[in-house]
C-alpha cells in the first residue's frame, strides 16, 4: 500500500487529493521504486488543469519524476536491479508523489553516487529540457544566447549549459532572482515592459539564439532582439513561437542520460529552490503553479 496524490477531476487545486493504493507489481519495461524525491514541473498542475489533454484515467496519480531505490523490475529490464539507485520518468498511469511508484525502465537510469536522490529528481524533466532546448540550434562559443525565464527550473539548468559551452548568457527575469540568475554566469535583465531596450543594452547587435520559457506576450516583447526568428525556440508556447518565424523544443531520448552526466562532473548545479514533504506536496505543486519559482522544487516522502 502506497499513499499517492491524485486529481479526481480536470480544473483547479481542489480536485487534488491523497489516496492509498495497492501498487501492482511491476510489469514489462518497468521497475518499482521506493521514492527518496520527486521533481515538481509546470507539467503536473498543466495536466490537471486540462491544459495538456484530458486523456488521463481519472483518478490520476500526479508527478512526473523521481530519484529512489528499486525494489522489484519487471520482465525485460536490463541494467537494473533490485537496491540500485535510480532516477526516472513514471511509468504510463502512475505518479511519483507518492511513497512508491512504477518507473517508465527505458526513461529511468542508474543514479551517479555524486548527485543526492533530491538533485537527480530535479532532472528528468526540466534538466532533459534544458539539455534539448539548447543543443536544437547550435551555437559557437561565443555567440549570445538569451533566456527568457531564466530563473526557473529550466532556465537555471539551460544558463548553465550555454555556459559550458562558452556562449555568452543573458537571463531575463525577475528582479528577485537577479542573484541567482547571475550566479550562473549569466547577464541579468530584469523581465517585464522595457525588456527589450534593457536586452539592446547588453546585447547592442541582438543575440543569435532566444530560449523562450515564458511563451504570451513576454515573447512578442523581446522577440525583436534576436538576429534571425527561425532562432527563437519555446518549452512554452509553440503557437507564438511559430507566428514570430521560430519553433518548438524537439525533445530527444538522450537528454536525460546527457544531462545527469553533466551534472555528475559538477558542471551544472540543478538549484534545489524549495523542498516539501510528501504531506505537503499539494503546497509544493501551487509554488510552481504560482509561476514565479526559483530553481527546483521537491518532495520527498
Ligand atoms: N515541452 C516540454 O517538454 C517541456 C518540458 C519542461 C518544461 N516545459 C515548459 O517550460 C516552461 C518553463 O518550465 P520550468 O520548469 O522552468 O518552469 P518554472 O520553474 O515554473 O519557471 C518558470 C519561470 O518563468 C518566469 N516567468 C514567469 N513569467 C515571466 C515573464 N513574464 N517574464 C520573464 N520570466 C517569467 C518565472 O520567474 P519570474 O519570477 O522571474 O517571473 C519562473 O522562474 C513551462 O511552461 C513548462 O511547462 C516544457
């Protein structure tokens, strides 16, 4: 018996509720895992809200990711094995904000001992997105990369990235997070009316890539900074990303495994902002529901 988050209907936080499950063994291509952290994204209040289908079985387990211990794997599951230290993507139908959950075996892989269960969870999802929303368009180092909602749980990871390979950063958010924007080796600008002259001021001849994780109108705003709109790419709104000449983050199989690697050799910090506890996980999805978080966001059972 597992205790387990669940909504009960598409719409507001209110449908959210903890329900004790009988988790099934693990079936073909997945493993069991005693949860140590699980990661918070946009993705778990999105779904719930209806906003990305409403092909969840009702009630449906929420959360996406997660770092822990296995405990059983399923038929055909190479390279892991009962006590290993994971980190992964739920399997189809469960969710990771729970005490145990099913992970996807082909989206889960083993966890280096340099990460703590709470950095790896941070990974799967924004870290991944992070690895893919900047390697789609390649740059020289060099070159200028800038990143609206820069100081969020992608945003943080991408600056990162950019850094390694030597592009010049430019994070773009809000005043709060000036601090950490800029510990990431970033150039800071604050978000909000006038971005676009404040990013001139740092970049006089525009950038060469604009990473977009805000999408709306905070997009339309500065797109006219980047030098060539086919280089404007999104995690967050394809559809005005596509109107202004750019497109949407392709994602691939290798992020994550990428991107654990990169933060393994310490090159990128996954910035644990705030951590809960299971019981509190519902407090935990409406701070990144807010929209304003900085870094990662946790719970741990
Ligand atoms: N397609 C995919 O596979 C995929 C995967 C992961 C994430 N995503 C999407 O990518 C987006 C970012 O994800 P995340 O995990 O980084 O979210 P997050 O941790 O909630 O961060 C979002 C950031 O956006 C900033 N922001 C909000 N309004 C802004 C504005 N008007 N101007 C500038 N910054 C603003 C916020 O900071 P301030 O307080 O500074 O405003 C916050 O730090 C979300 O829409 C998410 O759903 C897509």
């Amino acid at each position: 018996m597992s205790t387990v988050l669940v909504f009960t209907q598409y719409g507001g936080a209110e449908a959210q509720e903890f329900m004790d499950r009988e988790l099934p063994p693990p079936g073909p291509s997945q493993v069991a895992l005693e949860v140590k952290a699980a990661g918070v994204n946009p993705a778990d209040w999105k779904i719930r809200a209806g906003q990305m289908g409403d092909h969840w079985q009702l009630p449906a387990p929420m959360g996406r990711e997660a770092a822990g211990v296995v405990t059983a794997v399923g038929v055909d599951v190479d390279g892991i094995a009962v006590g290993d230290e994971v980190v992964g993507l739920a399997a189809k139908g469960h969710g990771t904000f729970a005490q145990h959950t099913l992970l996807d075996a082909k989206q889960t892989v083993l966890k280096p001992e340099e990460l703590s269960f709470a950095a790896a969870a941070a990974l799967p999802v924004a870290g991944a997105t992070a690895y893919d929303v900047t390697h789609q368009i390649e740059l020289e180092p060099g070159q200028t990369m800038l990143i609206l909602g820069a100081g969020g749980g992608v945003g943080l990871l991408a600056s990162q990235i950019g850094k390694v390979h030597e592009f010049t950063v430019i994070g773009v958010a809000s005043a709060s997070k000036q601090q950490i924007v800029e510990s990431t080796g970033a150039a800071f600008v604050e978000s909000g009316p006038g971005a676009a002259g404040r990013i001139r001021e740092v970049a006089p001849d525009g950038v060469d890539l604009l990473i977009d994780l805000v999408g709306g109108q905070a997009l339309r705003e500065i797109a006219e900074v980047v030098k060539d709109s086919q280089n404007i790419v999104t995690t967050a709104d394809p559809d005005t990303a596509e109107q202004l000449g750019g497109s949407g983050v392709n994602r691939t199989a290798e992020g994550m495994q990428k991107i654990i690697e990169v933060a393994q050799y310490g090159l990128v910090d996954p910035h644990i902002g705030r951590r809960f506890s299971l019981t509190d996980a519902q407090q935990a999805i409406a701070s990144v529901e807010d929209g304003h978080t900085a870094g990662k966001v946790i719970v741990e059972p």
